[in-house]
C-alpha cells in the first residue's frame, strides 16, 4: 500500500481515522505520543509515513472541539458526543481535511473516503450521517 511516493490518501485517511478513534477511546489522558508510537510500531508504516499520518491527527486532535461544534451546527439533533466514536472520529478527519484542501475534486475525494471509512468500521446508517 506504500511505495516510493508513501502512502495513498485512502490509506493514509484510514491510519488517521484509526488513530483518532483511539485517541478518542483513550479519555481525558489521551496521548498524541502514543498514538504516533502506534502507528510506526503497529500499522507498520515508516517513520516519514507515519509523520504524514501524524501531520493529520495532531491538528485534527487538537481542533477536534471546532470540528464538533461544525457538525453539530449542520445536525443538531446528532450533536458530536452522541455520534458512535468511529462515526465521529472519521467526520473530524473529514473536516479537517476538508479545511486544507485544495479544489472540488480533492473535497469529493475527502467526503467519499469518510463514507467508506463510515462503511467499513460503523453502521449502515453512518454512511448516511457522515
């Protein structure tokens, strides 16, 4: 899934998606340390891959309270701490990828990813939330 240029968005997306999701379950002591350990050691990725992946998380962690009160704004009655934590770690990806990118073409990309992350780690429903 890696090769000379790193990792693909899809996969990259997905390492993200996976270390928010830990970092949400982890509680108040969630550490951005441990979940970068995480994803050289366990998913397996070089140390540039997993700067990538960590380039993601770090400010998508950090600004995870904007994110929620975006997607609270646009489903009130789905306010963020109700989501599922899969649900909701996939949409602060999303949004903070949807922040920084760069044309309508990349913004679909972002969007389609989330819902397969949605697919593949939640419900059938989720899809339709995020």
């Amino acid at each position: 899934m890696s090769g000379a240029r790193g990792l693909m968005p899809t996969v990259l997306r997905q390492y993200a998606f996976q270390a928010m999701y830990q970092l949400d379950a982890s509680g108040p002591g969630a550490s951005l340390e441990t979940v970068a350990g995480w994803v050289r050691e366990q998913a397996g990725v070089g140390a540039p891959e997993a700067e990538r992946v960590m380039r993601v998380v770090t400010p998508a962690w950090q600004g995870r309270a904007e994110a929620d009160k975006a997607i609270t704004a646009i489903s009130p009655q789905w306010p963020a701490h109700r989501l599922a934590a899969g649900d909701r770690a996939s949409l602060r990806v999303g949004y903070f990828q949807l922040q920084n990118a760069k044309d309508a073409g990349e913004c679909k990309a972002i969007v389609s990813g989330c819902v397969s992350l949605a697919r593949e780690f939640s419900k059938e429903k989720s899809t339709k939330i995020v």
